[in-house]
C-alpha cells in the first residue's frame, strides 16, 4: 500500500533542523515557473462542424473490402480530416510529416494504411514507437479493432511489463510491432527483435518523444530498420528536432496539417481562485452534477497518488495513474475510468499521455502545467468528438 511520507500536519511544517531552509530554497529554484493565469481563460466558441470539411467516404481510398466490411461494421464510413488528407498518400507508400490536433484519429490514419500492405504481403512487418505505454496500448487495441478477423497480429513492447512474456510473443508469429522506445531498443540490444523485414515505421508524438529524451533511442533503432521502406511521422507541433529527424530518415516526406487552433475550440477554459483550499474547491467542483467524467492533472506522482487517496476516503469514485504504478494497475484504472466505473481519475502528465476517453467533461488543473504545451495536451483530452468540454486551472 502506498505509505505517503509526513511533513507535517494541522500547524504546518515540521521543523526539520539547519537544512529545512535549503530544501525549501532547493524547491523553489526547480519549481516550474507559473504560466499567465489569462493563458486558461478562453471561452468556448461555435466552431464550425470539421466532419463538413470531409467530402469523400472510406470507400473512396482505394482501401481492402475486408477493411472497408470492418469499419462499416464498426460504424465508420466517413474519415476524418487527418485521414482523408493523408490516405490518398499512405496507401500509395510514400513518407509523411503529419500535424494534427490531439484528438483528431491520427492512430486510424496510419493504421489503415499499415494493415492495407499487409494484407497484401504479410510477410512485411511494421514498426510503431509511441512515448507512453497507456499510447502504445491504445495504438494497439485501434490495431485490433480495425483488422479483426485478417489474421493480422500485433505484439506490444512496453516497460512495466513482463520482459520475459514479450519475448515468448516475439517467438510467435506477429505483423506490427506497437512500443516505446525504451522497452524496443532494450530487446533489440538483447538481439531477440530484428527489423530485417520491417517495410513501415511510425513514430507517432514524436515531439513528446524527444521531449523525454529519446532522441537517442529513436535514431539507433531507425538506422536498424531497412533503408527502403515507408516512415510515418506524426506530432502536434513541429521543430528543429523534429526536422531533423525527418531529414536524416525519411525521403522526400509531404508534410500534411489539419490543425484547428492552438486548443480545442469547444473547450470553456477557466480559472477557479482557491483561496488556501485546493482540496475543499475541488470536492466541490467533483460533486456538482455538471461533471460526470473528470480528469485531474497533479504535478507529482507522490501528490497524484495522496490526492486520489484522499478523495476515496470522502467516497468518490477515483483511481490515479502515474509512473510508479505497475502497467497492469495503470491499464485497470484506465478500464474503470472508459467503463464509467469511477468518475475522477487523476494523473500526471506523462501518465496521461494516449488517455483516449471520448466521454470527458471536465479537464481540472488542480496542479498548473509546466509549459503551455503541456496545458494544451492536457486540455486536448476534453471537447472530444464535436462535443463541448470543459477545463478548469486552479490558482492559488
């Protein structure tokens, strides 16, 4: 059981002695610097239907009948803009720079792609690197949704999981390859994964990729896979980083952009003033009737983890998820979180990363974000499917 550790209680701090002033010191000159307040203050506006963009139908892009019976059975017959700008490319072979919101079913477009070549040649593998595990497992299951039935199998790569249960999956027969670039280039090294006939790459967030440091990873791994093949580039925004990785693997890349703005139009953005009380406005707001499905944001897996365990003692239906979770724990609480089986999960902001629940009505801030890309990850997560979202940022 998680044993938070005491540094104080009803009278504040404890005195811990000479050092106690040097800590506090210590903290503050690592602390996040604070965003301007007026930066989550934006009301939602009536923006225009994105589906009215989208003028053809799946049929139209030369895709399998058997892909084409699979998503018709999966009640899709329309892409959406991502996925109608980029197929015509995909499916043809050639590389790609895509930019797009988060949100936006970026996994479906290159996932039909992937699963088009090899029903045509299954002997050809592909190879999908994602930052966060809950984005691998989500990547996965989209795998799985679209090609059920095509003797098509996936295998996943992910840490916290069973190394060893992995290798006995890469013995098996398998046609995509779904990790993150930690957990990949640690079996390659151990040389149980080759690329040999690994035909497509994806990276897919590869901004957030390099942003947690796996620059390296991500460029050893590629000058293993074939010099000939089909690589899939996709991220939120786009660098020098970024550039960089394209230019040195990919050829000839057609750089595609469905972005709406730099945050979800139909997203009411807003701060609440806390007054000393951060836990006591936040009960409040969890037990109003106009939020149904929540996602909190704490900085710190310590605090996300005391913060959920505070608010089961008062009876709320929460869960956390964050890195020092085990990945079976963190895939249960994401199952009752989609399931409506609690209400409130609370996160860190890697953790959260590939949280794809379409139902989210708030987003709360109770921790502000490190960088305001990060508050516009986080708030990506609300205002899905031309629904009306909500986030709120707590100030102090």
């Amino acid at each position: 059981m998680f044993k938070p550790r005491r540094f104080g209680g009803q009278n504040g701090p404890r005195n811990f002695g000479h050092g106690q002033n040097h800590n506090i010191q210590r903290r503050a000159r690592f602390a996040p610097k604070a965003l301007d307040p007026r930066l989550f203050v934006k009301p939602a506006v009536e923006a225009d239907d994105i589906e009215d963009m989208v003028v053809s139908q799946f049929a139209d892009h030369s895709l399998d009948s058997k892909i084409l019976e699979r998503l018709t059975h999966l009640g899709l017959e329309k892409p959406t803009p991502i996925q109608d700008k980029t197929l015509p490319l995909t499916i043809k072979g050639g590389d790609l720079i895509g930019l797009a919101d988060t949100g936006t079913g970026k996994t479906m477009a290159f996932a039909l792609p992937i699963v088009q070549k090899l029903l045509q040649n299954p002997n050809h593998r592909a190879l999908i690197l994602a930052p966060t595990r809950e984005l691998a497992v989500q990547i996965r299951d989209e795998f799985r949704k679209v090609s059920e039935g095509m003797g098509i199998w996936t295998v996943l790569l992910i840490g916290g999981s069973n190394i060893q249960r992995q290798i006995f999956d890469l013995r098996k027969t398998h046609h995509i390859i779904i990790g993150t670039p930690g957990r990949v280039a640690d079996l390659h090294t151990r040389r149980v994964l080759r690329f040999d006939d690994v035909k497509t790459v994806v990276l897919d967030e590869v901004d957030r990729m390099l942003d947690m440091g796996f620059v390296k990873e991500i460029t050893k791994l590629l000058s293993f896979v074939p010099r000939e093949r089909q690589t899939l580039l996709f991220s939120a925004t786009i660098d020098d980083r970024v550039e960089n990785i394209a230019r040195e693997f990919m050829t000839n890349p057609m750089k595609i952009s469905v972005k709406t703005g730099a945050t979800s139009q139909n997203v009411e953005q807003n701060v609440i003033k806390t007054s000393g009380n951060k836990i006591g406005v936040l009960k409040d707001l969890l037990r109003s009737e106009h939020v149904s499905k929540a996602l909190v944001f704490g900085r710190t897996k310590w605090g996300v983890e005391k913060l959920a365990e505070t608010l089961k003692k008062d009876g709320f239906a929460v869960d956390a998820i964050h890195g020092d979770k085990r990945q079976s724990q963190r895939e249960q609480a994401l199952r009752l979180f989609k399931n409506n089986d609690i209400k409130v999960m609370i996160a860190t902001d890697v953790a959260a990363r590939g949280i794809d629940v379409k139902d989210i009505t708030h987003v709360i801030n109770y921790d502000q974000p490190a960088t305001y890309e990060d508050y516009v990850h986080r708030i990506g997560r609300t205002g899905r499917a031309g629904k009306k979202g909500f986030a709120i940022t707590f100030l102090e």
